[in-house]
C-alpha cells in the first residue's frame, strides 16, 4: 500500500475537503482578491477548473504593486468528444459572455474556455448546465475525460465502442455532491453521507487518463494513457478489448527518476462486465499503491514499475475475481484525422475540418467560429472533436450536405484545410503561456510561426507528402504529446527547446532527446540537415520516424 507518512500537502488538502467542498462557496464570494483560498486553488481542479494569471502583465502588474491578472479555465467533460448542434451553439455564445471568445480544443478530445474571472465561474457553469454539459473531473486527481477513436467511418461498430467512453466516464465519477451545490445551488442534506468506495475520501494520487482506440487507426495515442483499451474486430463483430496500462508521458527536467513510458499490454477481456471491471480494479490499484508523497512520481507508470508487471497483473486479477485471457491480435498502421470529407456505413457524412493548435476563433485569416456557428445554426449535423484538436462536422445526411458544404465553402473552412500543408495538419501544440502557470516556452502561440519556416524545408527537401508528426509543449509535461511524435519540441526556457526524434509513425514507440535546448536557428539548422539525409535514404518505404531511429541507434553504436 501506499506510504501514509510524509504525505503531500496535496493529500492533506484532499482529505480535509469534506468530499471537495473546502471553502469553496467562502473564496468564490470574496470580493477582495480575483484569486481563491490556497487550499481551494486545488480543489476547484476536481470541478474542471484551474486558476490562472495573464503571464504576460506579472512584471507590469507587480511594478504596480497590483495582483496578479487572475482568471479561471474550465474545461468540459465530454466522453468521446460529442455535442450536438445546440450544444454547440450553448458554447459558442457562453465563450463569447464569460471567456475571452476564444473556443480550445484540447488533446484530451473535450473545449475548454480561458479568461473567466472569478465572479463569472458560477454563472459560466450554470450556462453549461442548461445544456446538459458539465466539467465534473475534467481535472485533478481523479480520471479525466474519457478518449475514443472519434470519426464513425473507423468500423461498423464504432458507436457500440464509443459507447465505452460514456460507461467508463459514469463509471469513474467521483460521487460527491459537491459540484451540484457550489455551482448549481442544490440544497446540501444535513444527513447526508456520500459514499465513495471507488476514490474514498482520498482520490488518487495523481491524475488518470483512459482512451480507446479503434484499429488500424490510433488517433487517441492509446498508449500514452494509464489505461489503454484497444477494441478488437473480428468477423465484422466487436469481441472484446485488449487492455493496456501504465502510459504516461510527463517527466521533469534534471530528474532522472522521472520518464515517459508508454503503456504494457495485460491481456484481452471479453465482457462489458469484465472491461469494466478491470478498468475500476485498475484505478483501485492505483488508489491504494501510487506514491501519495512525491508527485511528480504519482503516475500509475511508476506504480506498476515499483511493483513489477507481473506482481501488478496478479493484484488486478485478485481484485477482479477472474483472469484475463491472452491479448488478440490487432495492428496499428496510421495515426491521423480523416480531413475533408468521408461517408460512414449508414451514409451520413463527415468534413474533418484543421483547426490550428485547437483554437476556434475569427481572426484576419479565417472567420472559423462563425462558420461552425452558422453550420449548428441549420441544425443538421452535430460536432464531434479529435484528440489531435480538430473538429469533425458530424452525422451529415445526404440530403444535407451540399447546405453544409456550401457553408463549409463560402466561410473559406474548406479551402482552409485544403491548402494547409501535411506538415502542419500533423502538428499539435499544448497551451502554455500566457495561461499555463507550468510552461517554461511558448508552444501554441509559437508553433505556427516556426512552422512558417520549417515549411520551406520540407518543400527544399521534396517532402511535401510525408505526413510527419511534429509536437510542442511548453514543458516537460507532456500534454502536447511530444514524446510519441516523430518530431517533438519540449521547453526548457523561454524560446529554448530539447528537440526529440525517433518516434514511429503509429505511436508505438517514444522518441528520444536528440539535441539540448536549441533556439530557432539551431532547430532549423538540424531539422535542415535531418531532412536532407531522409530525402536521400535508400529506404524509400521508411518513415521519417523510423529513419531518425537508426540514425539514433547509429549514433549510439558509434559511441
């Protein structure tokens, strides 16, 4: 079991929250300060939410011995990435009232909207409540928004497996009571005495993240996940899942305790009954052995390491009551979003639109928020988001989709993600500044710009069709996924970053660091050098990925 000595402050704060109601009602009312109770700086994670500050105005408002700019994020719980047409058109103008407008898709295939001030959190809420959307454990120490495999052309049975998401999302919820009262104004029982034997009054140690991938496409990065559940087809029926675990790719810069590490597969479960039961006994396991003292090595990846693969199977089939039968085969062979359009097996139509780093906004460029407005305007397709931060028009009937498609034309939507190059279609940034207290570099306001001048490269070299996967986060924590991308940028100071290569096309495989905190010249100096070598390789079927490993692997053997 986990030490219960030396706790982190974290642990103490949870335990006393009275079920993660702190004094959130007290802190939200204070006129004083834009920022809550220290203690509520925590628990307000648990209802979807983080503080924040305009990293931009600290110097300024500091020099005038003024607070910080605080506001708030909320992010949604949306399994799978779903909202119908009215939801959409719900989000689009709470965006506009409460946030700074701007609509984020997130790599965990939900929205999230920045810049709500504090008095404007509880109104915010209550906005999304009437749509029937909540942000319950979008964040904190619990499992976050359940990933699946999210374009319906994937298989035949791809809503019975992203039916999963919701059972699995519902399955993992924390039961407090607290978010209805704070937020929604239920009335607090006097008597009341909410059990909760999956989190307890602990939670877990750390975050925990669940996705599901549908074969031969792994859109989700099933691997990067604690739990991974890979759908297995056969004879055009769904049998099963295989079932991963340990996926994790946060790590901290001069730790070397710390790593990414993608997921081990356990074995196959061929019931509803029995998937579902190895993802509770999973987070079980993982509540009741995870380090609760050190949090930077609270992730299950560290848990099953210390404990041995096979000491960690024994325990989940103790609790689960049954064994798990021997994995099923299955096979990977891309890792992408289907852009433009596609028909899936009843007919409907999908259009996968690009959406750069995730941000939904007009800008000079493009009016793209207006767009999708105007297309959840006709009520005739519903929205569903990617985990690689695009939207895909959904559920389009035939009859529909020229008005759909002409809508898609006359906002410049189309030829938007027509004319946007490979390179860029396959990148991904996390937020980082101005927002993100954790981020040590720029990435989604920066990666476009970089992208401006890799392109040419790309061009130089005649790589124009390779659908390279390229990745930034603003700090080693991962969220941006750029451990598992063929190219990845990670921050380690303000216009510096660790460049990374080697990973394989499919998410199968990490990358490993290649170069230490370069600044623009340098990356462009080495991609230049890396391109020209690729573009002249004698393997003419193997991925940039696959050719950067041997260059790694030559390097290594050379030394």
């Amino acid at each position: 079991m986990s030490d219960q000595n030396n706790l982190s402050p974290v642990e103490r704060i949870k335990t006393a929250s009275d079920a993660l109601r702190g004094t959130l009602k007290e802190s939200i009312n204070e006129p004083i300060t834009g920022a809550l109770y220290e203690d509520d700086q925590s628990l307000i994670k648990f209802h979807g939410m983080y503080q924040q500050d305009d990293r931009d105005r600290r110097d300024e408002r500091s020099a005038k011995k003024l607070e910080w700019l605080y506001s708030y994020m909320i992010r949604l719980r949306l399994p799978g990435g779903y909202l119908t047409s009215q939801q959409w058109l719900g989000l689009h103008n709470i965006a506009g009232e409460h946030s700074t407008g701007v609509i984020k898709i997130t790599t965990r295939q939900t929205v999230q909207l920045h810049g709500i001030v504090k008095s404007h959190i509880k109104p915010t809420i209550q906005a999304f409540n009437t749509f029937d959307l909540d942000s319950i454990a979008a964040c904190g120490d619990v499992n976050r928004n359940v990933l699946c495999s999210s374009h319906p052309k994937q298989s035949v049975l791809h809503e019975e497996i992203f039916a999963y998401a919701d059972k699995i999302s519902l399955l993992a919820l924390p039961k407090t009571r607290a978010y209805y009262e704070i937020w929604l104004n239920e009335e607090q029982l006097a008597d009341r005495k909410e059990d909760d034997p999956l989190y307890q009054d602990r939670y877990l140690p750390r975050k925990f993240k669940i996705a599901i991938a549908v074969p031969p496409n792994n859109d989700v990065d099933v691997f990067a996940n604690d739990i991974g559940l890979i759908a297995v087809i056969e004879n055009n029926k769904f049998i099963g899942f295989n079932i991963a675990a340990g996926g994790g790719l946060s790590t901290t810069h001069g730790n070397p305790n710390t790593y990414a590490r993608l997921a081990t597969m356990l074995g196959f479960l061929d019931t509803e009954e029995k998937i579902l039961k190895a993802v509770y006994e999973i987070i079980t396991i993982q509540r009741d052995y995870g380090n609760r003292s050190d949090r930077k090595l609270a992730r299950l990846k560290y848990t099953i390491d210390r404990m041995g693969i096979d000491t960690f199977k024994m325990e989940l089939e103790k609790r689960c009551g049954f064994q798990l039968e021997a994995q099923r085969a299955y096979e990977f062979t891309e890792r992408k979003d289907y852009y433009g359009w596609h028909q899936n097996h009843e007919g409907k139509w999908y259009y996968t639109l690009f959406v750069e780093n995730g941000r939904i906004l007009d800008d000079e460029k493009i009016a793209m928020k207006t767009g999708l407005y105007e297309i959840a305007k006709t009520n005739k397709a519903s929205f569903r988001f990617t985990c690689n931060q695009n939207v895909i028009v959904s559920d389009v009937l035939e009859d529909d989709k020229k008005e759909i498609d002409d809508l898609l034309v006359s906002f410049g939507l189309a030829s938007h993600t027509d004319n946007t190059s490979e390179l860029r279609k396959n990148s991904m940034a996390c937020v980082a500044f101005n927002t993100c207290p954790l981020a040590l570099a720029e990435a989604q306001r920066y990666l476009p710009s970089l992208i401006d001048k890799i392109e040419p490269l790309i061009i130089k070299h005649k790589l124009e069709q390779e659908e390279i996967t390229l990745r930034m986060t603003g700090c080693p924590n991962g969220c941006g996924r750029s451990h598992v991308s063929e190219i990845g940028f990670v921050g380690t100071a303000y216009g510096r970053y660790n460049l990374h290569i080697g990973g394989d096309r499919v998410g199968e495989r990490l990358n490993e660091k290649y170069k230490d905190a370069l600044d623009e010249a340098a990356i462009l100096t080495e991609l230049d050098s890396l391109f020209s070598a690729y573009s002249n390789r004698s393997d003419t079927n193997e991925t940039f990925g696959d050719f950067t490993k041997r260059v790694l692997d030559s390097s290594t053997n050379q030394n």
